[in-house]
C-alpha cells in the first residue's frame, strides 16, 4: 500500500506541477478515490486582492479518499472521470484547461508520465548510491553460461564460460558485454573448466541474436544449479529427507548441473517415484522421492546470488544518476517488449490485479527490495498510462496530438463518450484481471 501510494501521489503531482505552471486551476487533489465520503480533506482559505480571480494552491482541496483504487487531480475545464458536465457548459475562463495552448494541455496531461519515470529514476539512481549493484562475473559462475539455439549453432556450448571478446576481457552478464560479444570477430571461452575455445562470431549475428531476443530467448544466461532452500511440506522432497543446501545432481541417474535439465527430468517423472542424487557436506547420496503430477518435486531453490560469489560495484553520488537513467530505460525497453505477450491467449490468463501485484513483494520487510518493486511498479505505471485509450492519459494524448496535426479540436460530445467508453473497458479489464487473482487463489 505505501508503495502503492507514493506512485499515486508523484504520477498526480505530475498533472499538478504542469497544471499550476500554466496557470491552470486545480479544484481537487486526491489520493485515493472518495465516493460518498472522505477520510480526509484540506481546503485552504483564500486570500482576497487584485489576484484572487488567477489560478493559485489555494483553489485546491486537498484529501484522502478511502477507496485505494488510484487517485485524481480534477482539472478545471477538462473532460475526465468527474464527468463534470455542469462545468463544461459553461463558458470558458482564463485559468481552465480547455482555454490553454494545446501544447501546454500536452504536457498537462504527460507529467504524470514523465513524472513516474523520473521516480523510477530517481530510485534506481538511489538504490545504486546506497547498495551498489551486485553482479556475478562470468569467472564466478562456475556452472557456465546456457546459451540459445542459435549460439549453439555457431558454436557455443552450454557450460561455456566467456573470457574475452576480440581480446577485450568480459566481466559479467550485462547489455554492454553482449554487445561486445554480438559485435565482435572471436570470442574465447573457457569450456570444461580446461580448455580454452576461440568461436567465430559470423558478421551481421547481432540480427540474428536480437531476432531471438523479441521471442523472448536471450543470447545467453547463468546456469542456475539446483540448490535446496527449504523444502515444503507433505511433498515428495520432504518426505524423502532433501535438506537445505543439498544440491541435486542427478534424477534417475540423468545429470541436472543446471536447473532446466532438472525441470525437464521432473517432467518426465510426473505422477512416478525417482531417484534423486543430492550432494550434501561434501558426500554424495541418492535418495527416493515421488513427484506429483505436476511435475514437482516440492522443493524451493536458492536465490543464485546464495549459489555463487557476488562482486559488488560502488557507485558515487554523480556516477549513480547516469546508471539510475539507464536502468530505467532497461527496465522500460525489457517491460514494453514483453507486452506482446500479453494479448497471446496465455498471456491473457496471466494478467494479474491487485494481488498479483502484493506477492512480487518480499514477506519479510527489505528496504532494497521494496525500493526496487516500487520504481518497476512505477516504470510499468507510466507506460501504461501513455496507452492510447481513453480515460487514460495516453488517451487524452492522443486526442490533443490529433488537434495539433489537424488543427480541429474534438467536440466535447464525443470526449464524453470516449471517456466513458475507456473508463469501462479499464473498469471490465479490472474485474478480469482480479477475478484471475481470485480463481487461481482458489484454485491452482
């Protein structure tokens, strides 16, 4: 809910700022929605002069509504969810939002976008101040890398640890070291933990690894080593002793260094008994288990930072606004390319509301990790706020780059419908998405 809040509160500010820049009056700011009645609210009182009739903070009432759908900044002259009707018919004044500029109701209607990047921004920047960034070098890694279809047919193996790009020494797992892999004419490897492999990287491949990246199959990533965090009651793994920090080895005999093979051996092994190799204080032992019918054994695995070394890299306070930019911009570009997804039929069905949302949250308070949900959660607000659909802001976007390009205003008529055509679609996609919260509670 506090993170919730915080987003709210900086997104409406943002329609605010812009709005008393321009001279716009604001009637209301919320957080949180008020129907029939309000927690709280702040109405200051008005000074009396020659500038009284000028737009000022102090036409704002100021509350908390106790409705934790959202928020609302009620502009005066525009056409939003308050469907002010009575508003609208009257003749416009100066400090009303329908009597600006059009490029001025523009930014309006954007600074709540640009403001919860910027949040987002402002908090990675902060993260990386205060705890740095924590990587695992290729070195450390001592499983090796698991590379996509098209790396193995150039000639990578899963395994294969990175050791250099045309002679460039390679750290860790990052946009920059891949695109000088991608971009390079040789890179060595390190394979079998001996041998040291040089692979021709054919000219123009980077095509052919980004093709693979907007399917959703990076070019490479860690092997994950299945290692036993807790186990959970009334499973097969439980039942047959596996211990935290045992690390399995083998399913039926079958090797599992890395954490698909053994899903895969799971999965085969659905609804049977098998056998399962474990390393633990040093020794090998091999014990019997049953795997439900879903293919689970019934275990939780380590986080991969517990699993190997981490290095952590310090940032100052100038070099952290520079990597805040950028892992904003990475957090938006990985987030939008994964939309596509969403209008699959699978995808449909992993839309998520409100619950969805609390279980990305640790159970155990952590600053780093509320810090770090909260500036995604306010990377995926913007984006979904500059949507072209009405009610939203991208919405409102829309139909003001409209009046710029063709100079003709859209009547008020037609806003109202296509404000109240948005606001149901946002309000049926709001029933479907926690109906599906809901189902697999009860269900799954």
């Amino acid at each position: 809910m506090l993170a919730f809040a915080i987003l709210v509160l900086v997104h409406e500010f943002g329609h605010y700022l812009f709005s008393r820049i321009f001279g716009v009056r604001v009637e209301k700011f919320y957080l949180f929605f008020n129907p029939w009645f309000t927690i709280f609210k702040y109405k200051p009182k008005k000074k009396e002069g020659p500038d009284s009739g000028k737009a000022s903070w102090r036409d704002t009432e100021y509350g908390i509504g106790w409705l934790p759908l959202g928020g609302y900044c009620k502009i005066a002259g525009m056409i939003d969810e308050s469907m002010d009707k009575e508003q609208m018919a009257q003749p416009a004044k100066p400090w009303e939002f329908r009597s600006k500029p059009a490029w001025q109701r523009l930014l309006i209607m954007v600074g709540g976008v640009l403001f919860n990047f910027i949040l987002a921004i402002v908090i990675y920047a902060g993260m990386v101040y205060a705890w740095g960034e924590q990587y695992i070098t290729f070195r450390d890694a001592t499983a090796g890398m698991e590379f996509s279809q098209s790396a193995h047919d150039i000639g990578f193996e899963d395994g294969d640890i990175p050791l250099a790009a045309d002679g460039e020494e390679l750290s860790y797992l990052s946009g920059d070291e891949l695109i000088k892999m991608l971009g390079a004419k040789t890179v060595t490897v390190l394979r079998n933990h001996t041998d040291t492999v040089a692979i021709s990287i054919p000219d123009n491949y980077i095509f052919e690894a980004n093709k693979e990246a907007e399917e959703g199959i990076p070019f490479m990533m860690y092997r994950f080593p299945v290692v036993v965090a807790d186990v959970q009651p009334g499973m097969g793994a439980k039942k047959a002793g596996l211990q935290k920090l045992d690390r399995i080895l083998a399913v039926d005999s079958v090797p599992t260094e890395e954490y698909m093979g053994f899903k895969e051996q799971l999965d085969k092994h659905a609804g049977k008994q098998a056998s399962i190799t474990v390393l633990r204080d040093g020794k090998e032992l091999t014990v019997m288990a049953d795997i439900d019918n879903s293919g689970k054994l019934g275990i939780l695995l380590a986080p991969i930072t517990e699993i190997y070394k981490t290095t952590t890299k310090e940032y100052s306070l100038l070099e952290s606004v520079p990597r805040g930019i950028s892992l904003g911009v990475e957090k938006l570009s990985s987030y939008v390319s994964q939309m596509k997804y969403v209008f699959t039929s699978d995808g449909v069905q992993q839309l998520g509301g409100f619950g969805a949302i609390g279980s990305i949250f640790p159970e155990k308070w952590n600053w780093e990790q509320f810090w770090s949900v909260t500036a995604f959660l306010s990377v995926i607000l913007a984006f979904m706020n500059i949507l072209p659909i009405p009610a939203l802001d991208g919405g409102h976007v829309l139909f003001l780059l409209y009046e710029m390009i063709t100079r003709r205003q859209p009547s008020e008529k037609f806003m109202e419908h296509a404000q109240i055509a948005g606001m149901a679609f946002l309000f049926l996609l709001l029933i479907y998405a926690n109906g599906n919260d809901i189902y697999r509670f009860f269900f799954k």
